[in-house]
C-alpha cells in the first residue's frame, strides 16, 4: 500500500529498457547510465517486467503482498 522506488542501472555496453505493461511504466537507459522509476501503490498479485531490447535475457517480476 505504498510507494516506492527501483533504481535501475546499466552496466552493459548497448541500450536497456525496463517495461512493464501491467506497471505502467517504461524506461530506456544508455550504456552506464543509473536512474529510477517510481511504483505506485500496488494491490497484493505478481508484476512482471522485461527489457525488450535484450529479449534473451529472462523476465522479471515484482511480488507484492
């Protein structure tokens, strides 16, 4: 029932985007930049993200309880 922050960083040398259509929330980020998405208060259930610039690495998720 609260707000919180993901800090998001690329370490790797192409561009990153974290997505979430469920989030609503979609950041692109160039090679060595560090920045952050705010979440909204989120009703108990499972949040997954990608990157659909890298669609080989594996998706993720937020759990909120």
């Amino acid at each position: 029932g609260q707000r919180f922050k993901i800090v998001l960083k690329n370490s790797g040398q192409g561009p990153a985007e974290f997505e979430s259509t469920p989030l609503r929330v979609e950041k692109v980020l160039s090679p060595g930049v560090t920045t952050f998405v705010v979440i909204h208060p989120l009703r108990p259930g499972h949040y997954p993200f990608f990157d659909d610039f890298n669609p080989q690495l594996p998706e993720g998720g937020i759990l909120a309880k």
